[in-house]
C-alpha cells in the first residue's frame, strides 16, 4: 500500500526474490511525498563515497546518531540501517533504473557533533528522463508547483548554483539556456518538463522498473481494512472503481502509505504548537491522513508517542493563487545566504538562519510563545534578493513584479518603512539591522554564528568571502516575506 520510494524499493525487492506483488495507491497520481521531496538519502560508507576516495570511520555515523538522537535511539535498528544501508543501495542502482550522485560537499545537518561528517553520506538521484514512462508520466505526481518555474520546469539541486550565477557565468547561462529550451519543446507534448530531477526522478526510475518487472499498480485504489485470519494479516480490502475488492496475500501486506500530516487529530496530538492553535501548513500531499498507521494499529500494532520531534520541520512561506488560495512554499536555502535574516514581531532575530530547517521551526515557535500568531519574516536587501531571490520570488533576471503585486513579499525604501508595512516593531528591527550589519561587514556574526559549520557554509554563497553566510543589508529598497511553521513529513 503506497507508491513512495518505500512503496516501490519493496515491491521491486519482493519482486526480484520470486514474489508476486501488487501495489495499491490511494490517490490517482503515484510517488507519495517522495515525488515532492529532493530525494536525497543518507548512506554513510556508500560505494560512491569510497570511489570518491571518503572513507567512513569505523562507528562514526552510529556515534552521530547517538549525539544527534540521544536516548531515543533504538540502537539496534540504527545499526542495522548503517551496517546495511550500502548494499540496499547498491541493489537498487543493480536492479533498477535508479542512479544517484555522492555529494562530497553535503555535511550532515550538525556535522561538529561526535561522528559528523563534512561531506559524502547525502546522495543525490541524477536527473531522468520522463519521457522514457510513456503514458504513464502524467500519473506520476508533480512537484510542488511553487517549486517549478514557468509552471512546469523543474530545478534539480545541482541546477540551483546555475540559476544564482546566470548572469555571472557563460557557463552557467548556457546552463540555464538548455534547461528552458528543453523545457519550451517539451510543453508542445506534455503538460510540463520531462526533465525531471529530486525525488520526481527517483520515483520515474522506480516506477519504469516495477513496470518493467511486472508489477501492477492499482491508482485511485485505497487499501481500506486487513484482513486478519488467526492473528495473522492474510490480505487486504481495496477500494477499486466503486467496488471493494478482497486481495489475499500468501506473504504479507506492506504499508508505506506514508506519514499523518494532513491528520488534523494526529497532528493537534503531536504538534503542540498546532495543539495551541497556531498556524502550520504541512507540504506533503493531503492524501496523506495516516493510513497506513490506524491499518496498522487496527493489526494489533501500537504507536509511539516519545518522540523529540514528530516531523520533519520546515519554514514556509505562503504563495497566493489566482484561484485565491495559498500555496506553501519551503524555505531550504535562502536563509543560509548572505544577507538575510529572520526576525519575530518585535523585529529580534532569534535563530541562526543557516541552520537546519528542523531547528528552525521548533526555534521560531519558542520566539512566538506567548503570541497570538507563530511567525516571522525573513528580510533581505536589494542586493541579496537579485542574487538569490526570496522564496518563490526568483533571483535576476526572473521579474520581482508578480510577487509585489500579489502582496506575496514586501518592499520599502527604508528598514523603517518595511517594518510599518510588515505591522512588527520598527524600533526593534532598526536595532537589530544596526548590531547584525557592523560585524556582518567583516563576514562575522557574533550573536549568532550564522556560517561557523560546513553545513551552513554549504548553503552559502560559495565564492562569498570571508563568509559565505553573512553579508550585511544595506542596500535600499528592502525586502521581506512571512514564514509560518510547516513541515515535509512525520
């Protein structure tokens, strides 16, 4: 049940070992959250990393989870994932379509913990061509569409660098220029690119092998009960074309039906901030209610609620529609470039920017305790938002003009100005800008430390010296665009 990366690497193992399978999926796309995400995995001592000459040291990445999770650890299954995590991947690449890239330069999320690592445990899918499933490439579900531009053009991680420096590099204008143009031919065929990169790439490979590997999959097809025989789950009912069909199963059922972010009750249980009534716009799709969870526990199966975080945090922003409504938007990298900050309503900063996304959720909730709304603004200048853009507002030469007008970001003459428009405190965000801006001349910031990691200098500016973090805002008009609490997963 499901059809994400999980769905699909266990029908395709199944498969290989001689077993018939069928795949089942509730809504009428397939791919789950995965064809949203980046489809980056973490595979310490991966055989990439070992052609690329890293080599993982013996119990380094089972102590990094050890300092990063602490006593909620299952040690047991950690070292099994580290242990085995190596030749499940070298499996799929051996038995699928799916390629991935070592990324040297990717540091673990807090790579100064014990057993962090500056670069090589984070893959990345290679770009696919969706051309290659026929028919079938309108059923696999599209990103996010604030994550596309020109309304269906997808932008890979390794595209990212390329768009900065568009006006910068011949290279990277060339870049860019085969990008569009592939993207302009394609949409005399197709609704959108097929050029597909993240995890819209990983999902086309898999799902080009189940094909070929002749694995049904059943769209628009929820398993709605187990089927429970002497303790033991025998099948499943599926909801098919108005009809509830009986599927036995002589080996098993997997559920990889994905998390509960869009489980109101779920999430007011293990959200507290949602539980408080604050605002909080998950990512993944809305056909994701926990089904595979009340499946689960309907078995017989029990649920844990001692966890240290039940999502994967992300800041969004809110994109208006034509159609009136909102779209969210998740801020990954333009909090960690030069020149940006995020401040609460009093206009104080309250996290490094260049942190995770995990940190900065749960940090920007505690700046809010108390309030009558969680959020925050992320401001930057003239010159940081031709550069790297703001949200879904695009770096130079994309137009600034859409988002203006729309109210999606806030432009003023003056830090004064911009802090009146925004309704937050002006005396307290032209006290911040003045202590962040000084030392920020120099590439330093002390209250902070916004780029002291190789995480956070990876989502720099490469090339910005002598950080590529930190950069003052200074150059009029200013910019700013609200953030709210979202995430991209339980």
């Amino acid at each position: 049940a499901g059809s994400g990366a999980a769905a699909f690497a266990a029908a395709i193992s199944a498969r290989h070992r001689g077993l018939d399978v069928l795949m089942v999926e509730k809504a009428p796309v397939f791919g789950g959250t995965t064809a949203y995400s980046a489809g980056v995995i973490w595979i310490p001592g991966s055989s990439h990393a070992r052609r690329a000459g890293l080599h993982e040291p013996e119990g380094a990445a089972l102590a990094y989870l050890d300092s990063a999770v602490g006593n909620r650890l299952d040690r047991a299954k950690a070292a099994a994932f580290i242990a085995k995590g190596p030749a499940a991947l070298d499996f799929l690449e051996a038995n699928t379509h799916v390629r991935y890239q070592v990324q040297t330069t990717w540091a673990d999320y807090e790579p100064d913990l014990p057993g962090g690592s500056e670069g090589g445990r984070s893959l990345l899918p290679e770009p696919f061509d969706g051309r290659r499933l026929g028919a079938r490439f309108n059923q696999l579900r599209a990103p996010i569409s604030t994550m596309m531009l020109f309304g269906g053009m997808m932008v890979g991680r390794d595209d990212i660098p390329h768009m900065f420096n568009v006006t910068r590099s011949m290279r990277s204008a060339l870049h860019v220029t085969g990008l569009v143009g592939r993207f302009a031919r394609d949409r005399l065929r197709y609704r959108r690119g097929t050029r597909v990169a993240n995890g819209n790439a990983l999902i086309a490979a898999l799902a080009l092998s189940a094909e070929e590997k002749g694995i049904p999959l059943w769209l628009s097809a929820p398993l709605v009960s187990l089927t429970v025989e002497n303790g033991r789950v025998v099948g499943g009912i599926v909801r098919r074309e108005g009809r509830d069909i009986a599927v036995r199963a002589r080996g098993g059922v997997v559920l990889a039906a994905g998390g509960f972010p869009a489980a109101d009750d779920l999430r007011k249980r293990l959200y507290p901030h949602v539980a408080e009534g604050a605002e909080h716009r998950s990512l993944p799709p809305e056909s994701n209610t926990g089904d595979g969870i009340r499946l689960g526990l309907s078995a017989g199966a029990a649920f844990d609620h001692d966890v240290h975080h039940a999502a994967a945090w992300t800041p969004v922003s809110l994109v208006p529609q034509p159609d009136g409504g909102r779209v969210p938007f998740p801020h990954f990298i333009d909090r960690g470039k030069p020149g940006y900050i995020a401040v609460d309503r009093r206009g104080r900063r309250f996290v490094n920017e260049a942190k995770s996304y995990h940190v900065f959720v749960p940090a920007m909730v505690e700046a809010c305790r108390g309030d009558d709304r969680v959020e925050c603004w992320l401001i930057t200048d003239h010159h940081g938002i031709r550069r790297f853009g703001l949200g879904a507002a695009a770096p130079s030469p994309m137009p600034l003009g859409p988002h203006l007008r729309s109210g999606y970001i806030t432009r003023a003459g003056t830090i004064g100005d911009l802090a009146g428009r925004l309704g937050i405190d002006g005396a307290g965000l032209g006290r911040t800008i003045a202590a962040y801006n000084e030392p920020a001349r120099l590439g330093l910031d002390p209250a902070f430390g916004k780029g002291g990691d190789a995480y956070q200098r990876f989502n720099g500016a490469a090339g910005h010296a002598p950080n590529p973090c930190v950069a003052p805002i200074e150059t009029a008009p200013f910019y700013a665009v609200r953030l709210v609490p979202g995430d991209i997963g339980t």
